[in-house]
C-alpha cells in the first residue's frame, strides 16, 4: 500500500504540474480530473506496486534474518510466498473486474474535463456499416443514446433497396427506435412500364437491432479505450460485418491478461534471492529486480501499443509473448526452488 500511494502520487501529481494551465477553475472538475486520473494510473501503478513492495518485503526479511528464522522453525518456502501470490492475484482480479465498468473510460473523461468537453458529448458524421445497412447520424449522442439526422441505406449486394430518413432516433431495448421516418423502397426489377419507387412515412419504427450506442462510440473514436464488456461486445459485433478487430483484441488482451505477468516474475523474484543476509547484495539484488520489472512492464506496453496500431497481430504481439514468460518463469522457478 505504501508503494502502491506513492506510485499514484508520483504520477498524479506530475501530470497535474504538467497540465495545470489546461484544467478548469472549478472545483468539481477538479476533484474529477484527480479521480478519473487517479483510476486510470493505477491500472499502470498497481501491478508495478505489487512487485516493488514484494522485492521490499524479501529485503527487510533477509536483512533482519528473518527469512533464516522461519526456514529453522519449520516453515516450507510456499508458505512465504504462496500468500503473497494470492493477495496479488486476488487485487489484480479487482482491476481487472473494475475495467468492466464506466470506469475504463476514465483516460476518456480525464481529457474531456482539460478540453473543456465534460458536459457535451456529441459526434458528427458518422458513417457506418451494420449488417447489409450504411448507417449515417448527422449528430450522435451516446450518453444519451439518441441521434438526430439519421440516413439508413438497406443494400443487397451492390444495390441500395431501401432508404430511411429521419429527425430522431433513440436507442432502447437493444433496438433504434426511429421516429417520422420517410421509407423509399426501390423495385427489385427496373420495368419502365410498371416500375416505381415506393415512398411512404412511419411515425414509428424500429431497426438496427444490437446496433449499441457506447460501441458505436467507441469504433468511431480510433484512439478510443474499452471496457471489457463494451470490447467482447464489439468484437462479436464487428466479426459479422467482417471489420478489422486488431485494435479492439489489443484492448481486450491487455486489459484481460497482461496484469498477470506480475504473477511468474514475483516467483523468480522469490527464488532469486537469498537466505543469508551474510552473502546477499542489497543494492544489487534491489537494482537489478527493479530494473527488469520495468523492462518486462514496459515490454508488453510497448507490445500492446504495435497491436493495437496494427503493425503486429495482437495474439503474436501479447498472447505469445505472454505465455511464453509464464513458461519460462515456471521453470525457472521449478529449478532454483529445489536449493531451499
């Protein structure tokens, strides 16, 4: 915990210093800014936190000769470290969980507030594929789900069918519903004798079904984060209009996996350490265990950030790389465990 604040005051405080022309007067958004940043830091923060304070942890045991004390009273080197596997597991399971809610947008909310955009979400010409529709909002509202100016064309194949027009139009009960819609329905057989478009107006309709507003939000935003239930939900929908889902995978595999790399690298923290305080360096054991989790953590963010541009896959990117460190910190841990 101790590391865990310091670590979020460190980087909340730099980015106030750093953006503090930029943020608002008011003191309400302030308290925002602080805690929608303060969220999206320790999705950063805490895995790193729960390595340092475990390297602090098996400092303090082994200078104090505590770590020679339990191994003589009888106690077996899973009881110290299996604990501390479980707490970090558990309080990564917590983060992980809370990046299925609204909280995942707090890097979103965090720059509208310096924009001077927290209380007006509103898009603009959005164009979309949905199914065998093209799908145009003049003005799109997610928060609250609605749109004005909407343009729905039907297509079989190359061919536009249909089209609908209308002022409004809200999302509820997973469904638009379009309000004064003026529908025109091209004949599927051009005849200059008896062929005609058909026009004709619907005070109420409904289409677009599963057509989400926050998914839709968020496609349309390409540097746009993604709770993991918004992602999952995305990722079924863009599948069947066969759109490229690169950048929606790389979100949900890091958001999902990628804090759990912590869990091999505390297990070959533990077994790289020693027993006796006589023989173990403090400055170097300290340095260099600090040293590569910045490096495996700064890996795998660099890993996330090729996916998510598309430059590498993301299964190859952070799947492979992923599983690959959990086989090689097994062994690892397999074979120096044996010397205790």
């Amino acid at each position: 915990m101790i590391v865990l604040v310091s670590l979020e005051l460190f980087f909340v405080g730099i980015d106030f210093l750093q953006n503090f022309k930029e943020i608002p007067n008011s003191a309400n958004l302030q308290l925002l800014y602080f805690f929608y940043n303060a969220f999206f830091t320790l999705t950063l923060t805490l895995p790193l936190s729960l390595v340092f304070g475990w390297i602090l942890t098996l400092i303090v045991f082994i200078k104090n000769n505590e770590f020679v004390a339990f191994l003589s009273l009888g106690v077996r080197p899973k009881n110290i470290y299996v604990p501390v596997v479980l707490i970090s597991f558990l309080l990564l399971i917590i983060l992980i969980a809370s990046q299925a809610t609204p909280l995942a947008y707090a890097y979103e909310q965090k720059n509208k507030i310096m924009d001077g955009e927290y209380f007006s979400n509103t898009k603009a010409d959005i164009f979309l594929k949905y199914n065998n529709n093209f799908v145009f909002f003049k003005r799109f509202y997610p928060i609250e789900q609605r749109a004005e100016e909407i343009h729905i064309f039907k297509i079989d194949g190359y061919d536009v069918v249909e089209s609908i027009v209308a002022a409004k139009a809200y999302f509820q009960n997973n469904k638009w519903y379009v309000m004064d819609a003026k529908i025109t329905t091209k004949p599927k057989k051009i005849d200059w004798d008896s062929s005609k478009v058909t026009v004709k107006e619907e005070k109420f309709l409904y289409t677009l079904e599963g057509f989400k507003p926050k998914i839709l939000d968020s496609v349309y935003q390409t540097k746009s984060n993604f709770s993991i239930i918004d992602a999952v939900d995305a990722l079924m929908l863009l599948k069947t209009q066969k759109i490229n889902t690169t950048s929606i995978r790389a979100s949900l595999y890091y958001q999902a996996l990628v804090p759990f790399f912590v869990i091999p690298l505390i297990l070959v923290i533990f077994v790289a350490s020693s027993i006796n305080s006589r023989f173990f360096n403090i400055a170097k054991f300290s340095s260099l265990t600090i040293f590569f989790t910045l490096i495996f953590w700064g890996t795998f963010f660099m890993l996330h950030k090729f996916a998510k541009g598309g430059v590498v896959i993301p299964e190859i990117a952070i799947l492979v790389p992923l599983f690959l460190w959990f086989v090689i910190g097994y062994f690892i841990f397999k074979h120096r465990i044996k010397h205790y």
